[in-house]
C-alpha cells in the first residue's frame, strides 16, 4: 500500500522502482488525485490492482488489500 503524493517521488514511480525488485508484488494505491487504473502511467504497472480515493474508511482500504492479498489468508477478517 502506498500513496500518491510521498516526498521526492509519486506513488507510481515507488511501484515502479518496487516492480524492479517484486515484480509480481500487487499495490494498492491511496489518493486523492484524479488517477485512473486506464491511465498511461498506470497501466505500465501491472502490480497496481487498486486506487482507493481519500478521503476513504478503513474498511474500504481493507477490503482492497484482502481481495489482492498473495498469502494463503488475508491480514484480517473483512
């Protein structure tokens, strides 16, 4: 999980530069940044599964990581 607007770089550059080490390491990305998952920029990044909009309850955050969790049982129940 990361969000859009971080010191130095956007969230899509830090997916960018994390796909170069876990290329299949699914994202969730927060904002509260017009960005669309059919945006050019987005789109190079597979590993983006989700944006979730700010501002946003937790439940909606959780249900994102849940549904694009890799391990064998989500973090937490939804």
């Amino acid at each position: 999980v990361t969000d859009f607007h971080m010191p130095g770089l956007d969230g899509l550059e830090f997916l960018g530069e994390v796909a170069k080490l876990q290329p299949n390491l699914p994202a969730v990305m927060i904002t509260a940044h017009e960005i669309e998952l059919d945006s050019e920029r987005a789109q190079r990044l597979p590993a983006l599964k989700a944006i979730v909009r700010k501002p946003f309850k937790w439940t909606a955050l959780a249900e994102e990581i849940s549904r694009h969790w890799t391990g064998s049982r989500p973090p937490f129940p939804v």
